[in-house]
C-alpha cells in the first residue's frame, strides 16, 4: 500500500448515503398521519424539527484518514479552508457543508 486512499474506494461507501435519501423519500410519501401530528403540536407553540435535505454522511476510517491527509497537505487545521479540503479530497457525493461540519470536530 502507498499510503494513500483511493477516492474510488471512498466514493462506493458515499453512494451508499442514497439508499437513505431513498428511504427519505419513501418516508415522506406517508407522512399523512405525521401531518396530523403537526397540527397537534403546533398549537403548543413547538417548533418543529426540520431535516436537512442532505443525506446524512457516515465519516468511515478510510474517508477520515483522506480528510486528515488533505488538511495536512494543506497546512494543518488553523490554515486549511472547506473549500480547499473539499478539492484535495476529490470525491463523489461530498459537500462543502460535510467538510466545514468535520472540520468543527
């Protein structure tokens, strides 16, 4: 092993965050019987959660360990920006908003 992990290897485990926003999808097609519960609840002046509409990412050791390299490569935590990480990681199904929420780690 070079010791460098390989974005095709990252990239299958990011597809993999679909099969949840398909499930997301399937959840909102029977969401008649939460809408009820909404109406319940807003008369109790709660605010309701809001899911964001981006999968949610599972940070695996592999595409960690990528985080980690691109950050080092471009100076350490203080001088490294989301941007600049997002382009040295180079991988499909990553966002801006996934790097700048792990770079608060």
């Amino acid at each position: 092993m070079d010791g460098t992990s390989s974005p095709e290897k990252c990239s299958t485990l990011l597809d993999l965050n679909r099969e949840e926003a398909v499930e997301k999808n399937n959840e909102e097609e029977s969401s008649s019987v939460e809408d009820e519960d909404q109406q319940v609840t807003s008369s109790n002046n709660v605010r309701q959660y809001v899911r964001s509409n981006m999968p949610r990412l599972r940070w695996t050791p592999d595409l960690h360990l990528s985080f980690v390299r691109a950050v080092q490569r471009l100076g350490g935590p203080h001088r490294a920006t989301p941007k600049m990480v997002l382009q040295m990681m180079n991988l499909k199904g990553l966002s801006i908003a996934h790097v700048k929420s792990h770079l608060q780690v």
